[in-house]
C-alpha cells in the first residue's frame, strides 16, 4: 500500500497492492500498520456499503465532534466522482474542495480525515461504494453541507445528464457552504 497523493491536508488516495490470477482479483483495502506509520487512524469499527446508479449524488456528509470520525472509501464496481470539502477553521484550506474519480477498475482507497465532509456522484449504474469509518453513527450528529455549495463539477469526464440528479430529500436540505457554522478547529484532538 502506497500513498499517491494528498488531496487537502490529510486526505490522501492511496494505492493498494493488487494481485491477478486465473481466478481474478484480490487487494487488501486496509492495513493498520501502514496506516499508523503514516499517522492515520486506524481505529475503524463500522462498516457500510452503497450502490448508486448513474445521475445519484450522496453528500457532503459528516459527523461532528464528539461523535466525528475519519473515514476509508473506495469503489467497489462502477464509476463515480468523489468530492471532500475542508470544514476545519484555521485550516489552510478551509472550505476548499477537490475530487477526482474513483472505479471499481482502480484499486485505491480515499483516507478522509475528521473534519472533512465527503460525497460522490455516481457517473455509471451499480457504483458499489465501501466506507469504513472510525466512529459509530451518530444520528443526533449525522449530518452535511448542501452538495451542489461545495464548488465540484459533479459530472466533470462523464456525460452529462439528461435530468436532474437523484438527491436525497435529506442532503437537498443542508446548508449551503457560505452559510455553514462549522464545529471543526483545524488540529483539534482527537
């Protein structure tokens, strides 16, 4: 497992090894000590999966403290276009946003630290998504930032579509990011 690149301080999309055969395919989507060397949390204990179609956006969703959490995301199968947004005040890119694409034809996994939301859009049918994250759900602090707020091009390298995006009721009803009151501090303890 290798990392390939830091996205906002303290994401970073990782490779993991893959091995081939007559029988398919296997990768390891965590290690703990790689990801203690690297200082990340390693502390995982739930687990969920998602399958979306084509034109699903889920997101930006979070935990806020004290129930926060770091997460481990990949693609499973299919295609999507991940996004993080920073929410930690005093961070150096504090309500910036990135993305990038993440398939089940990759075998690489997104470390998303607390304090940064996280959502996708679901550029083919049958995106199967993996999240392991490092707090249980919380519903009284389950919550998000209004997805299209966050400045990503939620369909950049794919087709754009025909209709309006499947959002759920839920996420159409956050606060947009310029009127978000953040509960983040940049390099508050865990």
């Amino acid at each position: 497992m290798e990392i390939l690149k830091e996205l906002l301080p303290g994401c970073f999309l990782l490779k993991c090894a893959r091995f081939e055969d007559e029988r398919g395919d296997f990768f390891k989507l965590f290690h703990a000590p790689t990801f203690a060397d690297h200082g990340l949390e390693t502390g995982f204990v739930e687990s969920y999966i998602t399958t979306s179609d084509k034109g699903v956006v889920r997101g930006m969703h979070f935990q806020a403290p004290p129930s926060d959490h770091a997460k481990l995301v990949c693609c499973l199968t299919g295609r999507v276009r991940d996004g993080l947004v920073d929410l930690r005040r005093g961070s150096l890119t504090f309500e910036q946003s990135c993305s990038l694409i993440l398939s089940g034809e990759q075998a690489e996994v997104l470390y998303v630290p607390r304090g940064v939301a996280h959502g996708f859009a679901a550029h083919e049918d049958n995106s199967r998504m993996c999240y392991m994250v490092s707090s249980v759900h919380d519903p009284a602090t389950d919550s998000g930032v209004l997805w299209d707020s966050v400045g990503i091009d939620w369909w950049e390298g794919s087709a754009k579509l025909k209709a309006a995006p499947i959002v759920s009721r839920r996420d159409r009803q956050f606060a947009p990011l310029s009127e978000f009151e953040s509960p983040f501090v940049s390099g508050a303890a865990l």
